[in-house]
C-alpha cells in the first residue's frame, strides 16, 4: 500500500497551500501559474499527503519540444515537511506518480527541478530510487547564491569591484527603479539587442515579456537602469519581488556599460534600494558554479559572472539539479544525444549525481 496519495487541486488552495512550502520561488507562486495558463500549455496541480498531513506540493507543465513534448516538475515537488524530501518511499512514489502523468501526456521524458538541499542523504535517495540526472543541468537556478540585504554595505565589496563602483559612479550615470510599462519596455529593448548578439543567455523575448508583464501587473516588478546624461541605456535588471524576498532575475548591459562598471553599479544600488524596501533576501538567481564543479576544477562558461557575485560577498546556496525520468526510452536517448551535443558545444561540463 502506498505511503503517499497525491491529490488534485485547484489554484485557489495551491495559492494558499505554497504559503506553508519551504525554499519556495516566484517559479512557485500565483502568478506564476497564471503565467503558464495564459501560454495554453497543459498543467496540473497537486498535493501530496501522509495521512491526514499534505507534506508536499507538485505542480507540471507540459512543454514542446524538438525531441518530443516533455512534462516539466518545474521547481516541484516543494516540501512543506522537509523531511519528506530525505524519504526513500516519497522519491520513489514520486518517480511512479510522475511516470504516469508523462505516460497520460504522451511525453517522451519528465523532467524535474525540486525545491530540496542538494545535500548527499537526498542524492543517495534519488539515486536509489532510479532517477537519472538531466542532460542540462544548468536549469532553473539550482545552483545560486543569495545575499542578506540588511547586512549589506559597500564594504562588502570586494577590492576590484570597488574600483569598479568608484568608476561607474564618477560616470554620474543616472539611476533609475521603476514599475510602470514604459520601464519593462526599456528593459525589453535592451535584452531584446544582447540576445540578438547572444551575449546574454537566450530565453525568447516575447515570452520573457509577457512574464515580465504577469509579475508587473500584480505589483511584483522592479526595473533598475542606468542611463548617461544623452539618455542612453548602459543596463537594465528586472527584479521579482514577493513578500520579503527579491530575485535578480535578469540583467541586461551593454559593453560600453561593463566597461564603466554599470554592471557593478546596477547591483550595488538594486541592493541598497531593497533595503530601503525592507527586503531580507536577494537572490541572485542562478548564473553561478557548483561546489562540485569548482573542486574538480572543471571550466564553466559561468565562472567569470559567478565571480562577480562572489565579489558581492554573496553566498552559494544548492539544490537538487535537473532530474530526469524517461518515459519513452528510444526518444529519451535522442534527446539526452541532443542536448547534452548542444550544452558540451557551449562548454557546460557534466558531473554525475552524488
């Protein structure tokens, strides 16, 4: 008999539920949901129960994709008893549970991202359970580091980049944070010209836009920009805000302005106007290099940007990576082919689970 029953559910109760999850992102949030309905893609909703106890939250999506569709356990399953996540029975009824929904979607893989430490008990669970590690790793910000925004001054920051902070500001480049549509657009314009010349990490415009909208219209957006006295836009940065966290989701700068130091800049004062906002965390979302990754002292084309945030005296925080549950085994192996073709081509090492 199993231990676990996972439960339909409505957004209505997953909105009230996710309030009592662990490790939660806006990727878990309301809006959030709202978003993926707008974007007609298949979902679902669930929670999870040990006897009378909901212990867990899922939410999928289903994706197209080249290969083939894939169900997407985006930043799910998240724990509300944390414990659960160390249960060999939860990730094995989990695996069975996330199985069947590929198989009713006619998916050819699933894939997940949960909201759990990445710590070695957990692993040694999956592992044991059957789960195989995604061939992209590199997803959803599993790898990030945050900084607490109270304790944050300038003297947190390292000697190069205060250099840089000294440069930038002499500029007397015009700071600016705003909320309202004319600022998403100056936002939009800028990440629209670096993923043009792909010098940024390529999520579709259009797409990002009408996120960006969803988180916007229920009053959880900030645009932070830099601009000279000519009104010429060095650098932009789009925050997520939700209760007393901020997630730097995306930050857009032009050469000219990495030579001035906007970049530096940008988060520099983003940080001090989340103070001034009561904020308690940033989250500096992704971009950043494994534990793992650094002891081997493999290369990895986010050294440099994780660097960079080190340099902010923040602080690496891990989950789970990617994990992978095949559903159709011939199309799975193509698309593990594929993928994993593509991520060495951009120089994205690949570490084994455990």
């Amino acid at each position: 008999m199993a231990k676990y029953v996972f439960t339909p559910i409505v957004e209505k109760e997953y909105a009230v539920l996710i309030k009592k999850a662990s490790f939660t992102t806006f990727y878990n949030s309301p809006e959030r949901m709202k978003f993926i309905a707008q974007r007609n893609r298949k979902s679902g909703l669930y929670k999870i129960l040990d006897g009378d106890s909901i212990v867990a939250l899922a939410f999928y999506q289903v994706i197209p994709a080249r290969s083939g569709s894939f169900v997407y356990f985006q930043h799910s399953p998240v724990f509300i008893d944390t414990r659960c996540s160390e249960d060999l029975t939860f990730w094995q009824e989990f695996k069975t549970f996330a199985q069947q929904i590929g198989t009713k979607e006619q998916a050819v893989y699933v894939r997940i991202t949960p909201r759990a430490p990445n710590k070695k008990e957990i692993a040694t669970e999956i592992l044991t359970a059957g789960y195989k590690r995604a061939p992209v790793q590199e997803l959803d910000a599993c790898v990030t580091r945050t900084l607490n925004v109270q304790q944050y001054s300038e003297q947190n920051l390292r000697e190069d980049l205060h250099g840089m902070l000294e440069r930038a500001q002499k500029r007397n480049l015009q700071l600016g944070f705003s909320s309202d549509s004319t600022a998403l657009e100056d936002f939009v314009s800028i990440y629209r010209t670096l993923s043009a010349k792909k010098q940024i990490d390529f999520v579709p415009v259009d797409y990002l836009k009408d996120e960006l909208k969803t988180y916007s219209e229920n009053g959880q957006l900030l645009i932070a920009s830099l601009r000279d006295e000519k009104d010429t836009l060095f650098a932009a940065a789009s925050i997520v805000i939700q209760g007393n966290t901020a997630w730097y989701y995306w930050a857009a700068i032009s050469d000219p302005g990495k030579e001035l130091g906007a970049d530096t800049l940008l988060l520099h004062s983003t940080l001090e106007e989340l103070k001034r906002r009561k904020i308690a965390i940033l989250d500096l979302w992704g971009g950043s290099v494994s534990k793992d990754i650094t002891e081997k002292g493999l290369p990895h084309p986010w050294k440099n940007l994780d660097n960079f945030k080190q340099g902010f005296g923040a602080n690496l925080t891990e989950y789970l990576p990617a994990l992978d549950l095949p559903v159709r085994a011939p199309q799975y192996l193509a698309a593990v082919f594929y993928q994993r073709a593509l991520m060495t081509k951009r120089g994205y090492p690949y570490v084994p689970l455990g």
